[in-house]
C-alpha cells in the first residue's frame, strides 16, 4: 500500500503521532461581543482535605508550547470534523488568524501555583485567559487538555496521604525516620492503561516518594521536569518459583 494512502484516504502525513491542538477539545458558545474569556481550574473536595498539585508543566511542554498551530494540522481537523458533523463547523478562519498572526502560537495566558505545593482544596490551582481579544474563544477550547491535570495530582495527593499514615507509624515505632522516602514503592506500570500513563502517574507518585520500578517515569521526570534521577529501586529476581 502506498505511504501516502491510509484505510482508502490520502493521508497528507497525517499519521504523525505529534498531537494536533485543533482536534482535543469540546465545543462552546460565546454571546455576541465576547472579547475576554478568563478560566480557572480548582479541586471542589473530597476524600482529603488537600490537594498537590503536579502535572501541569507537561501538559503545557507537550501540546501548548510552540507553534501549535500549522497548515498541516488546519487541514487535517477540517477533514475530520467535516467527516464526523456531516458539515463544516468548524472555526478555521479563528485558528487560521493564529497562525497567521502568532505564527501558530497560541495567545493565552495561564499562571499557576508552584508544582508539587500541597494547596487546601477549594482553592484555585492554574488560572486561564486569551491575550488576544480575537481569540477569546480559544480559552476554554482548551479545557479539555488542560483538565487532564487531574490524573496527575490524583496520584500525588493520594502518595502524600499513604506517606502521612507511613510516616505516623514510623514514628510510633521507630527511632529512625530516614527510610521514609523509600517506604512506599512503584510497581504500577503493568496494571494501567498506557505507557503515557504509566509515565505521568509514576512520576506524580516520585512527587512524595523515592521508591520505583517504574523507570519510564525517570525518563519522563527528566524530559519534563529537569529531573537527573527521580526514583531508585534494587535488581531483584522476579516472582517465580522454580
């Protein structure tokens, strides 16, 4: 089969596996003369009292930083969204305004709190706002990227709260506190659903812990976050018996 046809369609290079921005979201409705749209994402509660918060920085370094924005990718999220709403709908002159304007880079703003801060929930965690009044609609078109974040900080509060109840024991019952880091060990990256997310959930598990087999999370700590050696572990056998 030829490399530039794929299932019957001319693919244009679509098969590259660099994410196309146009093409990971929802859709929203703005009222007339909209030219500002501010955003703000937060834990509204529940089990624990406290949040960390951990994962933002990758999602931004993956999908937002740069010129997102390129013909190749205009072209491809119109042919699909055409195939998929059985008409054009969608906002090709607002994405082509980006890359025409901003060189494909997106006119948004997001501040957040220092990552791995342990924040009471109920508190907001990345604020988000368009920098360009022509592109007001483009901020809560990324939402649904964004919020992946959830995932992430999931798994680091719920390391900070196993480290908690660790370490309440450890002090009842020994002299020498150092081990802690080492008391609470990876070994998850066969029982989820990607590599993807055995790379973010174990390097948000490395947020409060020192202790992994999980070493597609090293490579995603130091890709991501500067980060030479997050997580240690032994060469053990494996779980046979012979």
């Amino acid at each position: 089969m030829s490399e530039s046809f794929l299932n019957g369609y001319e693919s244009g290079d679509y098969s590259s596996d660099q994410a196309n921005i146009i093409c990971l979201s929802d859709s929203y409705k703005y009222p007339p003369g909209t030219t500002e749209v501010y955003s703000y994402f937060e834990s509204r509660g529940g089990k624990f009292s406290e949040t960390v918060f951990f994962g933002l920085q990758y999602i931004l370094k993956k999908y937002l930083v740069g010129s997102v924005v390129t013909e190749r990718k205009i072209r491809e999220a119109k042919e699909m969204m055409r195939e998929h709403f059985g008409r054009d709908l969608m906002n090709e002159d607002g994405w082509r305004y980006i890359l025409e304007k901003h060189n494909g880079r997106l006119p948004i703003r997001i501040k957040a709190v220092p990552e791995g801060t342990v924040i009471p929930v109920r508190n907001v965690l990345f604020t988000v706002e368009n920098t360009d009044p022509n592109c007001f609609w483009l901020t809560n078109y990324l939402e649904t990227v964004l919020v992946q974040v959830w995932y992430p900080l999931t798994v680091a509060t719920n390391s900070l709260e196993f480290k908690k109840i660790i370490f309440k024991y450890l002090q009842e019952t020994s002299d020498d506190l150092s081990p802690l880091p080492m008391l609470m060990h990876d070994f998850g990256f066969r029982g989820v659903s990607s590599i993807e997310s055995a790379s973010i959930g174990g390097t948000a598990h490395l947020v409060c812990f020192r202790s992994t087999d999980t070493m597609a999370a090293l490579l995603f700590a130091k890709r991501y976050y500067n980060c030479n050696m997050a997580g240690f572990s032994i060469p053990a056998t494996e779980h046979r018996i012979y």
